[in-house]
C-alpha cells in the first residue's frame, strides 16, 4: 500500500496541476490511485475525483487522530496526497495541522514542488531548508515548476546537485493551466465546462517533463492500520442537499453514517426538489449566495422545510439557507426558509476562517465536535438560543455558534470528526 504527499514551501507553487496532472496520467496509464486532500477542503477534493476516478479522501490532522488518518489512509491502491499551503504551515499556537503531520502520522514520503519561476540557484537554498527542517518529514524528490527555459532548468539541476534530493520534473511555464477561483478557493469542477480538456492538458505537461516511474519508485507503504470511533448517524434516513449550491459534504462523514446502517437520500435544492421523506435533513454547505434568487423561487423546496417534522440541520450555506434572508453582493435581499430568526450579507463582506472546538447539549448534533470555518457572509441578526459552544485552535473562547429553534438547527462550522 504504497503512497506519497506532494507539497510546496507555499501555496501558489503548482502542486494541484501537479497532483491533477499526475492522477490523469496515473489513470490513463491504467493505474488506480486513492486520491486524498490535507485539511478542511472541499473543492480540490472534487477535481482530484475528476483525474483519478476515485472519490477523494479529506486527511486531516488538526481535527483527527492519528488513528483516523490512518484508519483512512489505509487502501490497496496508491496513495497520492496534496497538501495545503505550505509543508509546514499550520494552525496557532504550534502548527499543529500541517501536511508535515500527514508525512510524520503516515511514514510518507514528500515530493516538494518549488515554484522556480522567479529564481534560480536560491531554490537550492529553498529545498536544503525544507529538507532539514525536521528530520521526521522526509523530502524524497523535488518538481521544479514554471521553468522558464532549457538555460534555466540547468541552473536549478546544477545548484540542487549537491544536495542529493532527485529532481523528478522541471515543468515548463504553461500559462493555459491557471485555475480560475473565486472567495473561497477554485471555481468548482462541477462549474468547469473546460474540465476535461483541462486535465488532458496536464496529464500531458506531466508525461512529458516529469519522471512518473521514479516518482512511484519513491513511494513507501503507509503505516500500519489502527481503528477509529466513527461518527454516529443522526437519524436511520437522512436526506442530504447536493447540488453546485450545496456540494461541501465529507465523504468520511457519510461514509461513517452508511457503515453504521443508515440510509442516505441525496436532492437538488437547484432543481426545486422537496426534500425526501427523511428522519433528519442535512443542507451542506456550499455557494447558496450565487443562486439566491433562485433558490428563494424554488416553493417545492422550501414549502418541503417547512412543512417537515423531520430535524433539520444546516452548515454555513445550508444554516443561511435555513434563516429569513440573505442579500447577495449585489445589495438585493432574497426570503429563505424563514425556519432560523437570521439574516446574513454578502453586501458587506468579512472573512471568517480558522479551526473550531465546538459543542452542543441538545439538538441532532449534541456533544464535542471538530470543525473549521471559512466564510465571507456577515451576519446582520441571529436571535434565539445559540446552538454550539466555541473555541478557536488555540483553546481561546469564541462567541456561541448558531442558532436551534425547535426542530431546526444550524452553524457556520463544518464538523470534521469527533473531538
């Protein structure tokens, strides 16, 4: 069960068109990969399903345990992780969280891909930092990325020479393989119409510059399996919102609530349709403030919220979802639900990001949960009984998360694992 992290001293280096580059490469070849993200992300894992053909796993080592990361990690295909930002960027006090944690918890090797666009032999300096860091983290092969010219790639090979770290790659500037994003990360694979020809194209870039055999050679078995307490469902039938409105679902989550017998039921707020006849109502988080009006158009699916005795329970998009009003960007409020006394704003934006400690004593998500939120809406007014107590990452007491009324409830977090 061999496997590998690519990651970069920063973010910006290159290293999703890497990892997408090389899991199309992988798959056309013939090889099956198990794709995996570090940290609270949503959106890459998508595009790494889109390249590799097999759902992506979230690996996060902040809010899980060492033994749920390898309780995950464990596969009989080749595991092929990307990191986020930096290789050993993580959250306050102590870093705790970095894709330097992946590599230690899992015995991976790293594959550091250094953006050289805007230098040469300082990118010697750059690896031999990051090489020597910390002697648990090893750096088993470098990618040099946005080389300028066959000169250029010269200078970079000569000035890592001596460090005796293979150079697995030097990519060439390729200026066509920019991502378009929007606030909170890339534009999703859902919306890429390009998507395809996209991942061709680097595939391509990747057979062409990269040495793919000996960056599998370097890949060493992950450590060993260990057990994991999973997370309980909330209900025997849950109904799960699944659209571009609504995509910021865990698959470990659902994974978890199918492996301990429940059903899942998935519908398209998008397409108006009601919610499932279901014990309890899951809206994900997601871009709901893209397709406000629609969705406060959309009778079928809100009469069905609002008529159900089932809990409902809603995350960041889904909780704005659930409140009386939301105002897009543009200034122009559209009724939700109505189910939640709030009323959020895309008018005046503030971002909001950072690991969550949170708990709640009564509703379908009671007890301590880890989570992480990341979002630009303000909240105008939020009235009632809060929902989660809260801290940050570094045990600091935040302001109670959320509201709970009745059968209805709802956070801005998105809950990762137990705590």
């Amino acid at each position: 069960m061999p496997g590998l992290i690519l990651s970069a001293p920063a973010s910006g280096a290159g290293k999703t068109t890497v990892t997408l580059g090389l899991l199309h490469a992988l798959r056309l070849r013939g090889i099956t990969t198990q794709p995996a993200k570090s940290g609270p992300d949503y959106i890459d894992p998508r595009f790494h399903e889109a390249a590799s053909g097999t759902p992506c796993l979230n690996l996060d080592a902040w809010a899980m345990t060492p033994n749920r990361l390898r309780s995950l990690a464990q596969t009989d295909k080749t595991l092929i992780v990307e990191g986020a930002m930096g290789l050993f960027d993580g959250a306050l006090p102590d870093g705790r969280g970095a894709t330097a944690d992946l590599a230690r918890h899992l015995g991976l090797p790293v594959i550091l891909v250094i953006d050289a666009g805007k230098m040469a032999q300082s990118a010697a300096a750059i690896v031999r930092g990051f090489a020597g860091h910390d002697p648990a983290v090893r750096v088993a092969g470098v990618v040099l990325n946005n080389v300028g010219s066959d000169k250029h790639a010269r200078m970079l090979q000569a000035a890592l020479a001596p460090l005796d770290i293979p150079i697995l790659g030097t990519l060439p500037r390729s200026p066509d393989l920019v991502h378009p994003s929007r606030h909170l990360g890339l534009v999703q694979a859902s919306e890429r119409e390009d998507l395809d020809s996209f991942l061709a194209k680097a595939s391509k870039l990747i057979e062409a510059h990269l040495d793919v055999d000996a960056l599998l050679a370097l890949a060493k078995p992950q450590s060993s399996a260990m057990t994991h307490p999973r997370m309980s469902p909330p209900a025997q039938c849950i109904a799960v919102a699944q659209d571009t409105a609504f995509a910021f679902t865990y698959p470990h989550m659902l994974a978890d609530w199918r492996a301990a017998g429940a059903e899942i039921l998935t519908f398209s707020p998008l397409n108006d349709d009601p919610a499932p006849e279901a014990d309890f109502i899951f809206l994900p988080g997601g871009y709901p403030e893209l397709h406000a009006g629609r969705l406060a158009s959309n009778t079928r699916f809100l009469n069905s919220l609002r008529a159900t005795a089932a809990q409902i329970y809603g995350e960041c998009g889904g909780y704005m979802t659930l409140g009386t009003g939301l105002i897009d960007a543009d200034g122009n409020r559209h009724a939700m639900a109505g189910l939640l006394p709030l009323e959020t704003s895309f008018a005046d934006r503030k971002r909001h990001l950072g690991y969550r400690h949170i708990s709640a004593s009564q509703g379908p998500m009671s007890g301590a949960w880890t989570a992480h939120e990341f979002h630009y809406a303000t909240t105008l007014s939020a009235k009632g009984d809060p929902l989660f107590a809260a801290t940050d990452a570094e045990g600091l007491e935040l302001s109670p998360m959320g509201l709970i009324r009745n059968n209805v409830s709802g956070s801005f977090a998105h809950i990762i694992d137990r705590a």
